[in-house]
C-alpha cells in the first residue's frame, strides 16, 4: 500500500523515487496523485517525505486538486536553463531535474524511476541527469517487482471498492452483450440480423464499447471476443469479419478501466450459442473443475504459485498437456493460473514461472484466477475467469459475480 513506500524505498536503498508523464493512463502517476487532466507533470518523493508535484502552468488546479505539495514549473527559468545547455533541450530538462532535486536536498544518492514518456527522449534526458551529477545514480529495477508494483501489490478499502465497482459495471455490460446475442434469429447456424445478414465479431465489439462508454469507463486495451480458432489462441482478440456461428466456443475475455485509466476489472466466460457439441462440452468441463477447486483452495498468505502448481496437477490428471511439463506447449494449459488487478490490468502479485516468495495472497490483494484450456488444432478453447479479493480478516470474495453457464439460448 501506499504507506509502505518509504519502508520499501529503506529496503531497497532508496533515497528518492521521481515518476514523470502525464496523469492519465500512467498507473504510478495516477497512484500518487489520484490522476487528473495532466498532460505532462513530474512527482519527487524523498524517503521520510511527503511528495511534491511539479506541473505545467495551464494546469495549475489539477494539479491542486492532487492535494499534494505542488510547484509550477515556470519556476525554473526554461530560457537560462537551454542557454546553460547549448540549445540541447533535453540537457535543459536534466538541469532542471537537477534543481528539482537540490531543492530536496538531494545531491547524491539512488533514485527510482517510473512512469510514461518516449523512450528515446527520456533515455537521453536521464542519461544527462547522469552526467551533470554523477552522484546521483539512475536505479533500474526488475519490472515485475519494481518499487511501485511491490507497493501496489496490496489494496486499502477504497481501491477494493473502486474494482468491485469496475467489476458491477463490467459484467453489466457482459449481461448486455449476452442478451443482445440471445435476441437474435439463428439461421442456417448462424445468427442474423433484422436485415438477414450474419451478425459479426467486429459488431458484437462495436456494442460492448459503446455499452461501457455510456457507463462511464475506458476500454484502452480493447477486448478478446474470440470465436472458434481464434478462441484456441488465449490472446487472438478475435477475428472481425467472424460471424456468430452455433455451436462454437467464444471466449470473452474483458478489461476496461476507470475512466482517466483508474482501476481495471478483468472477467472471461466462455460461451457456446444455442448448443455445445460433446467436445466442447467435455472441455468445459475440465476447466469448470479446476476452477472450481482451486478458488476451494485458497488461503490467505500462501504462495500465489503453489496454486498454479495445482492447477497444472489437475489439468494433466485429466490428460491435458500443461506448461509445467512443457513451457513451450502449445495446446492444453498454456498460460499461468492468475495475477495482480488494479492500475494495470496485469500487477503483481505473479503465479507464473518468474513468481518469487514475494507473491503472496496477502490481506488486500486482488488477483485473477482464469484456468483454461486451448484448441486452435480442432477449433476450440476454454477459460473461465473471475477477479478476487483477500478481505482484511483473510477471506476471499469475487467482487463481481455472474453465471458460469456455458450455453447461452437464441431463438430459431
């Protein structure tokens, strides 16, 4: 949680942490500042103190509204700083980094940094920093336990509650999308407009955006609604031209976020319209099972991968090939067990093959548990997935529930 920073930033030798971009879609700047309409901004946070946010004057009351200490940039003289620099504008801005700094105190030391720019630019921009203080040093972390994700890997109330309200909103709309898809006509096995032609992917998709936008919320990241082949692969976002066929397996898999890019939701069904040949249904099976067992299985603080190990365990008892067996595969289980929800859609903590002790199902987590199988050889694939959270007195609770029922009915 947030209040941990300064013990993470001791433990990693840490003296300032700087995060810079804008405050939207840019999850370390919308965790320090609760986001905002800021197109470019830079944050400083010194071990032991609260943080300050520099800002671009036209958005002096976003920046405000932060709550934090703020200063306006313009405070740094742009027009001494490219003199000083030779015209080089990204020597000026590391000059001004260093000012920044000093301001804190900080004239050597290790500093961490986060956020979102180009990378070309902000490569030079450090690397300048760099050399006009060479006692300051640069620190690159691993990215799956970087400071920030660490930090964000637990969640208080308020953010729990604002993925459970993703989550309302999220299978709200998945409950559109299963209607609409029931109100049609199936004709020669496949759906059909008012018009006779096949309803298609590329529409289907085209509702559940204007559905979530009219709820309020973002989908930056599009959605998988996969049908068929395309269902067997776990990240084919699905092929447009599709048509609504019967009788085929669809993976809907999806994760849209506050609007600004706050908090995510993550949520898969798999359907099949009007019926499900034996194939398909003996698959879904499978995978209901181990889905069904595992969520049995939780328990607070233990190890995020030892249940993808259970899974694995289960999926080859029932003559599946996994990645445990095979990393390469291709067909069967061939994706970790889960992750960490919040910011990103994929945080830690991790259940996959670079999980570490660290990756517990610690009190505020919020992690996925989507088991799956996958068959683009035969046309098929499988993943039932649901977002939960690990209450403070150590209980699990799905924050969003919805029916796991395979068949969804059309008429004709």
């Amino acid at each position: 949680m947030k209040y941990d920073l300064d013990k993470l930033m001791e433990e990693r030798n840490l003296d300032a942490i700087l995060v810079t971009g804008p405050a939207q879609h840019n999850p370390a700047m919308v965790y320090l500042t609760g986001g905002g309409h800021m197109t470019n901004a830079d944050l400083i946070k010194v071990r032991g103190a609260d943080p300050v946010l520099y800002y671009n004057p036209m958005e002096r009351e976003e920046a405000a509204a932060s709550g934090l200490k703020t200063k306006n940039l313009v405070d740094f003289n742009w027009k001494e700083l490219m003199k000083q620099a030779g015209g080089d504008s990204n020597k000026a801005k590391a000059l001004r980094y260093l000012k920044m700094f000093e301001e804190h105190g900080i004239t050597a030391g290790r500093i961490s940094v986060y956020g979102q720019g180009e990378v070309g630019s902000s490569y030079a921009v450090l690397s300048a920093l760099q050399t006009a203080a060479p006692g300051l040093e640069i620190v690159g972390e691993d990215g799956q336990n970087s400071l920030m994700l660490t930090a964000m890997a637990t969640k208080d109330r308020d953010e729990i509650e604002r993925i459970r309200k993703m989550g309302k909103i999220t299978t709200a709309v998945v409950g559109q999308v299963a209607d609409f898809l029931s109100s049609h006509t199936a004709k020669n096995d496949v759906l059909v407009k008012a018009d006779g032609n096949p309803l298609t992917v590329g529409e289907v998709k085209g509702k559940i955006n204007l559905w979530l936008a009219e709820k309020g919320v973002e989908n930056p990241h599009g959605t998988i609604f996969a049908i068929g082949r395309d269902a067997g692969i776990p990240h084919s976002t699905g092929t447009p031209a599709d048509v609504m066929a019967l009788g085929k397996t669809i993976v809907f898999d999806i994760y849209p976020c506050e609007a600004g890019g706050g908090y995510h939701y993550d949520f898969t069904r798999t359907w099949c319209l009007g019926y499900a040949p034996d194939e398909v249904l003996a698959l879904y099976e499978d995978v209901f099972d181990v889905y069904q067992k595992v969520m049995g299985e939780l328990k607070v603080n233990a190890l995020f991968k030892d249940y993808q190990a259970t899974a694995c365990e289960l999926f080859e008892a029932q003559g599946h090939a996994t990645i445990k067996e095979d990393p390469s595969v291709q067909e069967g289980y061939v994706h970790s067990l889960g992750h960490g929800l919040g910011l990103h859609v994929h945080e830690a903590p991790w259940s996959g093959s670079t999980a570490s002790k660290e990756d517990i199902l610690a009190p505020g987590s919020v992690v996925t548990i989507e088991p799956g199988l996958y068959y683009p050889s035969t046309g098929m694939g499988c993943r039932l997935e649901d977002s939960v959270a690990v209450m403070p007195d150590g209980s699990f609770e799905i924050l969003a529930d919805y029916p796991l029922d395979l068949i969804l009915p059309v008429n004709g």
